[in-house]
C-alpha cells in the first residue's frame, strides 16, 4: 500500500525509512536549500492534548520549511466543546489544510481521523497507543549518535504499559537486526500483551525485569520513560509508582562509556540532573533532531494529492473492551477488527468483545 498517512510506524516502510532519513541529514547540511520548501503550504495541528516538544517542534519544523501553521492546543476553545463530533472537526480542517496532525487521549484517533480526511494525518500521540514521529526521532538520533542501527542492547525502562513511545519504538526496532530488549518496569506497568505477542511472532530476543540496576552494564542504549500521572485512575497507584526507577551519576558508573541515554521528555524524576552534563546523554539533542526529521517528513507529506475519503463501512460486530478506544467516544465510527485478527480492534489493538 502506498504511504498516505503516519498512523503507525508500520506505516513507514525500511525504504521510506532510508529515504527520510537521507532527506533529514540533507536537511541539516543545506537548511537555506529548504527554506521555502513548503511556501504556499498550510499546516494544521490538532492537539487535544497538552504538548510541549511535539506541537512546537511540528511548527517549528513547517515555519522552516516556508509554510504555514494553524490549530490549537485547547479543545475547549473550539467547536468539540459545543459537541462537534471528531469526524466533523477532521473533515473541517482538512478543508483548509494541506496536512493534519493530531494529538488525542483517545487511543486510536488518528487512524480514525485518516478515515474521514482528504489530506494526510499525521500521529503526534493517541493516549497510551502509539506515537510513530518520536519514534522517527528515535531512530534519528540512533543513527546520527551510533552510525547504524543494528547489534543493539536496548532497555526499555519505567511506564511500558501506557508509554506510547515505547509501544512504537519497540515495532521499529524489531525491524532492525540483531536487536535485543530488555523489558524494565514495574510488573504493573509492564508492556501490554499485543506487544509481547509481536515480539514472539518475530522470534524476538527479549528479557522483562523489574531492576534497571542488574541491566544497566549490558545496554547500548537506554531509553527512560516517565509514569504518566494522566494515565492513572487511582491517584494512590500512580504515586507509588511514580520513582520506582531513578537513573543518576553513581548508577551510570556501571554503564558502557558510549551507552546512549534517551528520553522522549518531558522528564520528571527518573533522570536526575546530575546525569545532564554526562557525554552519554542524549535527549535534549534527541529533541533537536526531532525538528528536522519533522521537516522531512512534512516535506514529503504536505505535496501529497487530496484525496476523498473512502466509504465507509463495518468488518466486524466486535465492540472494543478499552475505555480509552476512540470509539467508545465517538460510537458513529465504523467497526474495525485488524486484518488477520478478527478478534482484535483495528484503532487501539486491545480485544473485542462479540455480541
């Protein structure tokens, strides 16, 4: 299937992959080349969730490249607060813009978005689901810091369960060889069952464990997360998770001396400050380089054609279990198992329940 929108990092094949990546690094060397790249293009960002870096660095990305941005960060300041439904707003926007990203707390919305929209959508994050283009960051700085991704020791550490990152950074890096995970978080935290499923589909070497300390010296590259008080029903659960991992100076003795340390931030507790100043940490240039390869790959994505909307219909009678599905807020939306695994629901991948 050609690329038309950014829902997953599946989206993304190993060719297309190369091809951002190279048109990324082309953007470093030559960013006068590319300064009105976009002029005449309009981007609209749909944040129904709060975001520092993802928002910013996205129009931060398309004003370098000479276009236009619009959208909000407030939902209640716009038409869904008078009851609008998703797919209204969506067919809205893209009415105006050349591409959509969006930001929701609803797991699945963006694929959700794509079945209504004229113009590419791009995922910033759908609740604890997915979020590819951090994982485009990822894979950026992987490479820029390492000069290949392959042969790697990866930890995964802190909020495994909602951490959005993780679940797609975890489907790009099974795609890469001789990669191996070690899985480290709270068992109450640990990484949802459609993950594990995929990394044994894959014959994936991986190891799940509670002591980020008994790892440490092994890793290539460890990637901290923090526990997402907005996830959280019970706030008491939360609160006793919250620091189960701290990662500072003293710990980081044991590590390798070219360990990468990664963080899609905003960071809480669990990198300590002392840890800044050390040549092993990584995300605040993982954040730069998020800008550019955000620039790539709207370059690529805001000259594609419109294109209409494809009727819509039904494949499954399945209702999804998960509260935080996209449809549980908005039940007009056409019923979708994922192909091949009928009993699984196509926006958020948690199970399906038949009437």
């Amino acid at each position: 299937m050609a690329f038309r929108h950014l829902i997953s990092i599946e989206d993304v094949s190993m060719p297309l992959w190369e091809e951002l990546y190279a048109l990324c690094e082309d953007i470093m060397a030559r960013p006068k080349a590319y300064s009105l790249a976009c002029s005449g293009k309009v981007l609209a960002t749909l944040f129904f969730e709060p975001s520092t870096r993802t928002n910013f660095s996205f129009q931060a990305a398309m004003m370098r490249l000479g276009g236009s941005v619009f959208g909000f960060s407030e939902p209640s300041a716009t038409s869904t607060a008078k009851g609008e439904t998703f797919a209204d707003t969506v067919r809205m926007m893209s009415s105006y813009a050349d591409a959509i990203v969006i930001r929701s707390p609803y797991e699945g919305a963006a694929l959700a978005a794509s079945l209504y929209s004229e113009v590419p959508i791009i995922n910033a994050g759908d609740g604890g689901h997915l979020h590819p283009t951090q994982t485009l960051t990822d894979l950026t700085t992987i490479r820029r810091k390492r000069g290949a991704i392959e042969k790697l020791t990866v930890g995964l550490c802190g909020d495994l369960l909602y951490g959005r990152t993780i679940h797609s950074l975890v489907l790009a890096l099974s795609r890469f060889p001789e990669i191996s995970f070690y899985l480290i978080s709270p068992r109450e935290l640990s990484i949802p069952d459609y993950m594990l499923a995929h990394l044994k589909q894959l014959n994936q070497k991986y190891i799940e464990t509670t002591n980020l300390e008994s790892v440490l010296p092994q890793l290539d590259i460890l990637y901290m997360t923090r526990v997402q008080r907005e996830r959280f029903d019970d706030p008491a659960k939360y609160e006793r998770l919250k620091n189960v991992f701290i990662l500072n100076r003293r710990k980081l003795m044991a590590a390798k001396e070219d360990l990468l340390v990664m963080h899609p931030l905003p960071r809480l507790e669990e990198i300590a400050r002392d840890v800044d100043d050390d040549p092993r940490a990584a995300y605040f240039e993982q954040a730069r380089l998020g800008m550019f390869i955000r620039m790539a790959l709207l370059y690529k994505m805001t000259h594609m054609p419109r294109i209409p909307a494809e009727p819509l219909r039904d494949n499954t009678e399945g209702v999804c279990v998960n509260e935080r599905c996209i449809t549980r807020r908005e039940p007009y939306l056409p019923k979708l198992a994922k192909p091949g695994a009928l009993g699984q629901c196509e926006y958020c991948d948690k199970n399906l329940l038949t009437r």
